[in-house]
C-alpha cells in the first residue's frame, strides 16, 4: 500500500509517534490500519445499539443522578 500526497507536517508527526513507540512509520500504520478495520463502522454500531432492548426510563436516570448529587440547595423541587 502506498499513501501519496502526504503532506510533510502529517508525515513529521507520524515519524515522532513511531519514535516514541519505539517503532517505524509503516509499523505504526500496519498497527493503525488493524485497529481500525477490527472496528466497527457508525452504522454498524447504530444498528446493533438499536437492537438491544433498553428499559431505562428517563425518570430511573434522573433519581440515580439525584442520588448520586444529594439533595438540591433550595430542595423546593
């Protein structure tokens, strides 16, 4: 694989990080590029977040933030 056009500053800042892993520019891409690919896209991850069935209502978030803050300062709620 070949990346071309790369600007010089992109390139800079891709040879320090390889330096500070102690690795080569291709090696942190060949990383970079695994990483990447083992995610999943934004529409794979909607899809499967829809899925999954949420029973969490917004009143069961509100009282476990409400316990977790304490009581208000004017508690006239």
């Amino acid at each position: 694989m070949q990346i071309r056009d790369l600007d010089d500053e992109v390139y800079a800042a891709l040879s320090r990080r390889a330096a500070e892993a102690g690795t080569s520019v291709p090696e942190l891409l060949r990383r970079e590029a695994t990483r990447l690919a083992a995610r999943p896209t934004v529409s794979e991850w909607l899809a499967r977040s829809h899925r999954r069935p949420n029973e969490v209502t917004a009143d069961d978030i509100i009282e476990a933030l409400d316990e977790t803050r304490g009581s208000w300062p004017d508690d006239r709620r």
